[in-house]
C-alpha cells in the first residue's frame, strides 16, 4: 500500500492518482470518517517494481554517497 507518508518529498507528479491515470495503481475509497484512500499497485505497476527499485538504489549511491 502507498501512502502519503512513502510520498514525502516527490515531485507533485509522483502522487498516486496520477499513476492511477496511468493504470499503475488502483485507488479503493472507503466511506469511514475522516475518508481513508488506499493504493495499490496493479499487475502493470508491479511489473515496474524491478526497474523502480534499480533506480532507486543508483540514485541513491550517488546522491547520499
């Protein structure tokens, strides 16, 4: 599941619905008070995870050394 917390810092673009806009996750609403949204990732977006990662973990040797 992602959440605004595992967001901080990304660019605007990086939220979840615009993702969504791109079949990369599903965005499930469930009706409690305060509305709680939860993501997940579809099979499309799982199939990203591999790549994801390696950029990450490269980004990150370079960036924090």
């Amino acid at each position: 599941m992602v959440t605004k917390q595992l967001l901080k810092g990304l660019p605007e673009d990086a939220e979840p619905a615009h993702a969504g806009a791109h079949g990369l996750v599903e965005r499930t609403l469930h009706p409690t008070v305060p509305p709680q949204v939860e993501y997940t990732l579809t099979e499309p977006g799982r199939a990203l995870r591999t790549t994801v990662v390696a950029l990450h973990d490269r980004t990150h040797q370079y960036v924090v050394g």
